[in-house]
C-alpha cells in the first residue's frame, strides 16, 4: 500500500462556493490527484453561496476529493452546520467536528480543533463556536492515547486549527494560548491555520525533549490567506506526507539550517493548569514546559523481583548528563550521523568509532537510555531483533559474534558487536578468564539475560555475551579498566591487535569512515529488518 499522502489545505473559503468547487476540481486534475482537502478557518462566511450546495446535495454535481471542514467561529455562521447528517454536508464534503483526531485508511493523523478559544475557560454557556481547555486536553488526550511507553511519541502528521497560537508572533493579538499549548504538546509536524486573513510561514521550529517525547521534533506552521483574496496571497497549500508512525527515526529529526527556537519555548503555561482553584500534578494537562520530566528512568529503577541484584548508597545522586552534547543521542547535535549505518524504531546501528576492524557495530538506544537493564519490553525485543540479525550476518561470513556493555562511566548504553573467526570463538571465554585475572576481576557466568530484569539492577556492571549463549558479568566496577572489552577482542589469541585497544589510535578520517559505513550498510542489508 502507498504510504504517502497528497493533501491540499486551503484557507478561509468565505463561502465563495462556486469558484470554490471549481478551483479543487482543477487543482485535483492538473497536480493531483489529492486524497484529501482541508479547509482552515471561516468555510461558509457571512453570506454563503449555499444555493451552490443543492446540486451536490442531489447528486447532480460531484465533488471529485474528500474534504474536510472546521466549524464556525461566530453565531451568525453556526446555522450553516445545523442540518449536517453524521458530520457530511454532502457527499465529499463534511465537516470535522468541533474538536478530535482524524486518521486516514493510510495512517494519517491529523488533530483538530474547530472555532476560537472561549473568554473566561469552561462552563455550560459556552457556545459551539468556541473551544475551552477540556477540548484541547481531549485532543492532547487522544494524540497519546496510542502510545506504548512514556517517552515514544512521535507527534502527529497535522494541526489544523481555524485561530492562530499565541506566540507565534509578536503583533498577532488575537491568539489563542491555549492552541499554543496544544501545538507545543502534541508536537505536529505542521500546524495550518486561517482567520487573519494572511499567509505567513516562518522558518520550521523545533521542540526540545519533554515527559512525552524523548525526541526534538519539529513543527512548520503555516497560516494562510482567504480563498481567491484580491492581493493574491497564498492561500492554497500542498503536502505529500508519509505518516510520522511509517517515518524513519533518523528522516523525522533530521535537522535543517534554517529552524528556529520554539516560539512557546519561554512561554509559561502553569496558570492555564489550575482547575477549580488548585493546580494538578502528574496527570496535570497544562504544565510548565521549561522542566524534562525524567519519570521513566526512575519507575524502571524502582521495579524489584531481579534475578540479579545490587547495592547502591541511596544518599549518591545519579549523575546528570546533558543531552544535547551526547555523541549517541540521535537528535543530538554531537552524534556523527555519517556514521549510521541502520535505524530501527528503538534503536540503530553505527560504525565504532575508532573500530577494531570494518565490521566493529555498536547498537546504541535512539533516545538516551543509560543502561540495558532500563529498557522497556518493546526495545528489548527489538534489541534482540538487531543482535539476530548480525549474528546471522557474522555467521554468513563464518563468524560468531561476541557482544559487551559497559555500564560504568558511560552516560548512554552501547553494545559492541563484531565477529570472531570460527576456527578462535572457543578461546573467547578463556581470554576473558585470563584478562579479568590479569585486573584482578571476578566475573560469573550464567545464562544471557531473557529481559532486563535478569541483568544488574541499580549498580554498574560488565556483561559480555558469549556465541555459546552464556553471559559472563562483573558488579565489581571499582577502577575497572574502561577498555576491558577491547582487551578481550585485541588479544593475541583472537584477533591479534592490540594496538587497537586504544579506540583514538584506530580513528580514520571521514571519507574513510563513510567508506566503510557504505561498504558494512550494503552488504548487511540481505539481514536489516528496518529496510
């Protein structure tokens, strides 16, 4: 099935019917065909060419693509939706209702909200023309309601609103904060609105990591024009967009050198928060978006009922990391993205730095996870799906693969994978035997882990994964040498090249790195599951 969709969005139609029809009829035949139209801000206007409606209404006249309307905005237009059957005007043409999410057959998600934003908040007189904070928390409400685990969502495909966010420029006086605060929660990758009169787009602006998302993304708001304006402004805009749930992790942060700051980045939204005199916490819809919630971290560390278990002074304040400067993060500014080889939805696959040899991986979480022992159950499993994988490719070129994390003075988790020629796998166990002797380490064997919770909990550790299906592992972390692992591997008696140990004495240079990256994607690509 296709993915990609093709979406004209027009501003307020102002209830010129006729020219209307006319113009998406041409538009669907010249660039089309479209699968669907939206229509931001006033549809019927004052004094609508409803007459035009009476041929669709009777089949006589076809309207030729699916379209969607918001609602009115005013009492004199309110009428017009009076008479709607289930949301349709005609066939073709229906009217979203006052506030939800739309989702196409292809996976499209397009949230909404109808009207302009009632004075004073909630209440039962408020008119159907405006929208109160209990409509946009609905909206923000089902925009989450799909995701798996706190932390993975990926925004929606579009916002449509008919009134312009607050913020979003400083001589819009008629903005609304609280679609400020739906568009800087639900993070669309477009936001198109009407009602001004006016077509603006400023540069795309991207949003920093929050309690829902664990990824920058970014939104481009468009405001558009009225429908055949005399000034010619734009008021017909078109999009062809693959779902953000079919994106790759690696296309929907990609960065560009024209983004901006959010515009709500310093806005404050806590008093929108307070309901009936008390403001609520935790599940509160309205908060203060300056403040990363790291609330996943800590509920996976508080699950007991491991197998393995380990101390931790409960007066050591877990370290901060920043983000934004992790080499492994992928939406950090630091990562070398030429580097990336395959991107799953939890993970990726990136050429060492430094490597030991051309096929030295390491599988790195896309969001800033510190440890195995963290995942959740769907990154697991799609962990294991990409150690699968490179095991049947190491296999494939008569290899068994050796994998190692290292969870001591490293802020975000990595696994290194890369194959041992079959004729020396077996002495892999017996090099970790004499190295961890050599350093005066005590690591115990057991079998590789089936979940998180078989591995150490709350203590750093070793784990080394062996072709044998055993895991040797070490909780004695005290001056543990940080290139233990590259010890095992650069041994004389596996591959011989201990001046390797040192990942800075094997960097090579971009062009050189990207050759290799090339040469690794192409021949793993018969086992990568992402493609």
């Amino acid at each position: 099935m296709e993915t990609k969709q093709k979406v004209l969005i027009v501003g307020d139609v102002n209830g010129k019917l006729k020219s209307f029809f006319a113009r998406i009829e041409s538009v669907n035949k010249k660039t089309g065909p479209f699968d669907l139209v939206l229509c931001v801000g006033d549809f019927f206007g004052p004094s609508p060419e409803v007459a035009e409606l009476a041929g669709y209404k009777s089949n006589q006249k076809k309207v030729p693509v699916p379209i969607y309307i918001l609602g009115p905005n005013d009492e004199a237009t309110a009428k017009f939706y009076a008479d709607t059957q289930d949301g349709d005007i005609c066939e073709n043409l229906s009217y979203l209702g006052k506030r939800g999410i739309y989702c196409t057959s292809n996976g499209l998600k397009i949230a909404y909200v109808s009207g302009v934003e009632a004075e004073g908040g909630s209440g039962r007189s408020i008119p159907e023309w405006k929208f109160t904070k209990e409509d946009v928390q609905a909206v923000r409400d089902s925009c989450f309601a799909s995701k798996s685990n706190m932390g993975d969502y990926r925004g929606v495909d579009v916002l449509v609103t008919s009134q312009w966010p607050a913020g979003i420029r400083d001589d819009v006086k008629q903005g609304s904060k609280q679609i400020a605060w739906l568009a800087n929660t639900i993070k669309p990758r477009y936001h198109i609105c009407g009602l001004n009169g006016e077509y603006y787009e400023p540069a795309p602006y991207r949003s920093k990591p929050d309690k829902n998302t664990q990824m920058e993304l970014a939104t481009r708001f468009i405001a558009l024009a009225d429908f055949a304006n005399q000034n010619k402004r734009k008021h017909i805009y078109a999009l062809v967009l693959t779902p953000v749930d079919k994106m790759r992790i690696l296309e929907l942060i990609q960065k560009t050198t024209d983004e901006t700051v959010s515009p709500y980045a310093n806005m404050s939204f806590q008093d929108e928060g307070r309901n009936s005199g008390r403001e609520r916490h935790g599940d509160q819809y309205f908060y203060d978006m300056n403040t990363y919630d790291d609330s996943r971290g800590n509920k996976r560390r508080s699950q007991g009922n491991n197998r393995i278990s380990g101390n931790q002074d409960p007066k050591r304040q877990r370290p901060n990391f920043d983000q934004e400067k992790c080499w492994f993060c992928l939406s950090s500014d630091s990562i070398e993205k030429h580097l990336i080889i395959s991107v799953g939805d939890h993970f990726y696959l990136a050429l060492a730095k430094g490597p030991i040899n051309d096929t030295h991986i390491l599988i790195l979480p896309i969001t800033h996870i510190q440890n195995a022992s963290l995942l959740s159950a769907d990154q697991w499993a799609e962990l294991n799906k990409f150690k699968a994988a490179l095991a049947q490719f190491f296999k494939d070129r008569e290899e068994q693969i050796f994998l190692f994390e290292r969870n001591y003075k490293s802020s975000h988790l990595q696994i290194n994978a890369i194959g041992i020629d079959n004729n020396v796998a077996w002495k892999i166990k017996h090099v970790l035997e004499d190295k961890s002797e050599e350093h005066g380490i005590a690591l115990e064997t057991t079998a590789q882990a089936k979940s998180p919770a078989e591995l150490p909990q709350k203590t750093p550790y070793f784990v080394a994964e062996l072709p044998d299906g055993t895991m040797m592992y070490t909780k004695q972390m005290k001056q543990f040498p940080l290139r233990f692992g590259r010890e095992i591997i650069c041994a004389d008696n596996l591959l011989n090249c201990e001046e390797k140990i040192d990942w800075r004495q094997g960097t090579d240079d971009k062009a050189t790195e990207e050759t290799m990256v090339q040469s690794f994607r192409e021949s793993f690509k018969p086992y990568d599951f992402t493609v």
